[in-house]
C-alpha cells in the first residue's frame, strides 16, 4: 500500500471510531437514544464529532505517525482530540437545547482514546504476525540497563527487524526488576537465555566502563554463539565535533581524485588526457586510487584488468557512478595469461599502462614463492613485452622498497620485475618503460595501518615485529598522484624513487594509534591500561629497516618530491638466462633451484640477512 492509502485508513478509523464512539457513550450514560429526536436529533452532534476529529488528526499528524511508531507523543494528541470532542459536543449540544447527561462527554473521549488506541495496536500486531510469518526477527540481549541499554531497547522497539527479549545486567539491585517491559537478568542466566528465547545478538551497552572490563566481558561470552556488540553513549554520539571524528568529511575533489595534482604537478594532466589508459590490479588499493585520480585527466577510457572478481565489480562500480563520459571497461585476468593481455591491449588501442598488479603480502609471498614469482615476474614480462611489440607510449611499473637488496621472496620478484622493464627500456624505440619505486602507503592492504586498527577494535593486542622495526611511509593519495607524476616525467629506462622523508619507527606509530583511539597502552609504566603492544618476531622475508636505493646516484625531476635514480641493470644475455631459469624452476615447482639462481642475480642485503630457506618459509605459522 503506498503512504497516501494507509494516512486514508487511520483517518477513517479515527472519524469512525469518532462517531461510533459518541453513540456508544450515549447509549451507556443516557440508556438509549434520546427522546424526543431520537438519532435524527444525534445528527449535529455527529457532524461536529467527525469533522472536528478528521480536522485534528490531520493537524496533529496521527494518520502520519507509523504503526510500530504510534507510543507516548502520539497517545497524548489522541488525548488531547478526545477532549476537544467532548467539549464540542457538550458546546453543540448547549446550541440544539438536545440537554444530554453532562456523562455523555467524558465518557465519549474514554470512548474515543480506546477505539483509536486499540485499533492501532491490533493492527500493529496483525501486521506483526504476518511479518514474523514471512522473515525471522534478530532477537537481541542487551547487557546493561542503565540509561545507554534503555535508550537502545527503546530505540529497537519501533523496528521490526529486532526483538529485544531482556536485558542483562551486574547490578543485583536490578535483577528480577521490569525495565521498559524487559525482564533485567543476572549474567549467570545467559547460556539459559541464548538456549530457550534462541538470541542471536548481545549488544554492550555500558559506554562508561573501561575497554578492559569490556573486553573481559566479551572474552566471557565468545562461547555462547552469538554476535557481540559494542554500543557507544549516545551523547557520545551528539557531542560537538564528535561525528566529524568519525566520519571525516568528503569532498568531491577527493572523490574525483582532484587532490592539487595540477598545482604541484603542472602538465603532468595531459600526458593522461584523450588517451585509454590500462591499469593492473585496478581493484587492489592503489590501483583503484590510480584509477580515482586518472578520471581529472579526462582520459578517453580507462581499462580496468585484476584477477578478483569482487575487487573488479566494486572499482567498476564505484568508478562508473562518476566517471560521466569516460569509458570504463572491466577485464576480469590475470597478468600472467599473455593472449588475454594483448588481445586486452590490441582492442582497446591502450597508449598508457599503469602495472600495479602485484603479489605484495610478504608472509604469504614467502609460502607460496612459485606462485608469487609467476605472477610478479613472469606476468610483468607478459605485460611488458606485449606493450612493447603493440608500440604503447607509456609503461610505468608500481614498485616497492622492499626490492631493494631483497631478504625474501616477494622484495626479490619485486626486484626481478624491475630489471625485467630495465631490460626491455634499452630494446625499446616507441614504449617509454620506468619503475616508480616507494615505501608503505597508509591504508593499503599491504600496510601494517590497517591491521593495527583491526586489532585496537577487537581490544588488542597489538602486534609488532621488532621493537626497533622502521619503515617509510606515505598516505595513498599523495604516493598515486606522484606515481602518476613519474609516468609523465618518463624518457625511458627510468627508476624513480619518491621522497617519503625520513623512516618512522612501527612501536611509534602503534602507540600513537592505540592513543588517539581513545584508549592507553598496556606495558610495565602502566600494567592496568587497555592494550599491550606484542612483539612476535620478524617473519620471513622482512628486514629490520627498509631502502630506497640500491646506488647512490640521484638526479632532480620537476618535483621534489620525485627523484631519479642512476642504477645498473643486467645485461640482455643475462637477462635471457635468468629468465629461463627461472622458468624452469617455476613450472617445475622446483622451489630448491630458484631460490639458488635468485641468490646468484639478485643483490642482497648487506647485513648477511639472507632469504629464508624453503622449509623455513613454508611454515604457516609464522604469518601474524
């Protein structure tokens, strides 16, 4: 039914139950109709009764009031109309000389309050049965009947989605009492409760206990099968730059990738502009801001390739709601599968390839070594060699700083993707090849930032590798717009290195997230604070502190921020037998083999630190 129809019924009921209600009052206080007259001399009356009651429930918006929304407010306009109704009857009764019982009055706003009250009510459960018939309802405990869990329970009340069965609470003195119709329970009572009223959900609603006490509660309900839930004060919620904490403001600018790339980078736009531009790994964090920022260039189209379904449908998406006339075309495949990628880079005439596809996750790169080297090495030469033979203007390899003098796996297929495009820049006429190699970025899925927040959510610990562990770091926005930036800059051949100022220590900025968070470290100084900050150890393939270059040679850009660095490659021969090694190795999964050629062409760290052994990085255990 739309809106219109049912503000129709209520009014009806109300006019109705409006003037059946004058009749029912007459006939209880007077003993039937009066006389002389009889009904014909009720008439006025009724007119009075009805339109009155259709002018003031339309004024005071009952017939707009929601059904599961009808409590305390709308019961006293009801009232204040059933009032109203029996001064104008008494009023029109005075002006007819009608003299009925002065008891006609009241007892026709009693009258009136219950017919509207109950009409309501049996509909709100008619309604009720048939939508508990057709889905099933989250029934939920609260845990805390102070004024937080009140406020919630009234709150879920109004929604037909929920049911609130009771609450729970460690007060004795409010255990057996009735809250807001909800029985208060002893925590003890909970197995029983999530057993015979089948909870689903158990929502904490104690804002002003300490998050240890929080999480020691919920560490004691993690066996009782349900979902946990924590719930902030609502004044919380409404206190002044309290949302704005939260939900960091938006603007289009961002949206649209406008973040001063053409205030710090002047020309850089026209490099991207009129042109159909491929990204790899368009899906994963910074390929999708590649793409986000690309669209203020106003490219012709930008190709979106990445093997993960999901990641391609949500860029798409996202992408196609503001994209305007940009073409966007997602190409579900990997990098690896050579006639996808030139079938890809012949029918959309690509002029610009951004690689950013890649394995990057160390502990599971050093697990699955072969799969990481096929994809990161072999798939950039797949890409690589097919941008070249179809003569694409620009190819710009996302790098990392972790290939350089590589401890593990994925800092070495990083590496060798690097001397792959080095390689093919010297054999190179019409394609312009360069690597953009930096640092973490904040709130990729490689960074360490995100799973530090994880883990504060959850109530900790945090984990930490090495007390003394540094890494370089830059936010997404400001790495992609450089990225792009370095592409344009290209002559060919180039390795850029971006400026991400000096390394920060991870216990540093650990502390500072646990605190700006709202809560304190737990550590020696203060053994009562919320969260202990764990070191576990450095995993496979990590390196206590991180590089930039390999030389020391480096040249200016036309941003400072930008720089070039003068590295030697190998040779073309040498490259070759590299390769089909590595090939070899690869297809026969002989892990043996290609970890002793990387250890022959690929420059380490000086510290001796080594790559870890083939059984040693296959332990699973050892990812945290």
């Amino acid at each position: 039914m739309t809106r219109q129809q049912k503000r129709l019924i209520l009014l009806f009921l109300d006019t109705t139950g409006a003037g059946l209600g004058f009749l029912l009052a007459v006939l209880l206080v007077n003993g039937g109709l009066p006389q002389p007259g009889g009904l014909a001399g009720l008439v006025p009356h009724l007119v009075a009764v009805t339109v009155l009651t259709c002018c003031m429930t339309v004024y005071l918006g009952l017939d707009r009031v929601k059904l599961n929304a009808y409590q305390l407010p709308s019961l006293v306009n009801s009232s204040s109309i059933g009032m109203a109704l029996g001064a104008a009857a008494m009023l029109v009764d005075q002006l007819t000389g009608s003299m009925l019982p002065f008891g006609v009055f009241p007892v026709l706003s009693m009258v009136f309050l219950i017919v509207t009250l109950g009409s309501r009510l049996i509909m709100k459960a008619i309604l009720l049965q048939i939508y508990k018939q057709q889905t099933s309802r989250k029934r939920v405990l609260i845990y805390g009947a102070g004024q937080t869990g009140q406020q919630l329970a009234a709150a879920l009340a109004t929604d037909i989605e929920v049911q609130t069965v009771a609450f729970i609470d460690d007060n004795p003195t409010l255990q057996s009492l009735m809250i807001g119709g909800l029985m208060v329970h002893s925590p003890a009572d909970i197995p029983h409760l999530v057993r015979s009223k089948a909870i689903d959900t158990i929502v904490l609603a104690m804002p002003s206990v300490s998050h240890s006490i929080l999480r020691h509660i919920a560490d004691r309900l993690k066996g009782s099968g349900c979902e946990v839930h924590v719930l902030p004060s609502f004044a919380d919620l409404v206190r002044p730059g309290a949302l704005a904490r939260q939900v960091p403001a938006l603007r289009l600018s961002d949206l649209l990738g406008r973040s001063r790339m053409e205030d710090e980078l002047p020309g850089v736009r026209d490099t991207y502009t009129g042109r159909n531009i491929l990204i790899t790994g368009a899906g994963g964090s910074i390929g999708s801001e590649i793409c986000r920022q690309l669209l203020s260039a106003k490219p012709a189209s930008l190709i979106l390739l990445d093997h993960s379904e999901l990641s391609l449908y949500r860029i798409t998406r996202e992408l196609t709601e503001i994209s305007g006339a940009i073409r966007i075309v997602p190409i579900l495949g990997s990098v690896c599968e050579a006639s996808l990628v030139r079938h890809t880079i012949a029918t959309h005439q690509i002029n610009v390839i951004l690689h950013a596809a890649a394995y990057k996750h160390v502990p599971l790169v050093e697990i699955n070594g072969i799969e990481g080297l096929r994809n990161n090495v072999l798939g950039t030469k797949v890409l690589a060699d097919a941008a070249r033979a179809a003569h694409v203007e620009r190819f710009t390899l996302i790098s990392t700083d972790k290939a350089v003098r590589p401890v593990g796996l994925m800092g070495c297929s990083k590496r060798l993707a690097e001397l792959i495009v080095q390689d093919l820049a010297t054999r190179s006429v019409t394609t312009r090849f360069s690597i953009v190699r930096f640092g973490n970025v904040m709130g990729s899925s490689g960074s360490v930032i995100p799973l530090f927040q994880e883990q504060i959510a959850r109530g900790g610990p945090v984990t930490l590798t090495h007390d003394d562990v540094t890494r370089y770091f830059m936010t997404l926005s400001e790495a992609v717009r450089l990225v792009l930036g370095a592409g344009a800059f290209s002559r060919g051949g180039d390795v850029f290195v971006l400026d991400m100022g000096a390394p920060v220590p991870i216990r540093k900025v650990a502390r500072q997230m646990i605190e700006a968070s709202g809560h304190t470290v737990r550590d020696a100084d203060n053994p009562e604070g919320d969260i202990e900050i764990v070191v576990t150890g450095l995993r496979p393939g990590e390196k206590l502190h991180e590089e930039l270059l390999i030389g020391s040679d480096m040249l200016t850009t036309p941003h400072p921020k930008i720089l070039r660095a003068q590295e030697s490659h190998l040779s073309q021969i040498e490259m070759a037998s590299l390769l089909q090694g590595l090939r070899i190795g690869i297809e026969t999964r002989d892990m043996d083999s290609t970890t002793a050629l990387l250890r022959r062409w690929v420059e380490r760290a000086a510290s001796g630190n080594d790559m870890a052994p083939p059984e040693e990085a296959a332990d699973p255990s050892r990812i945290a």
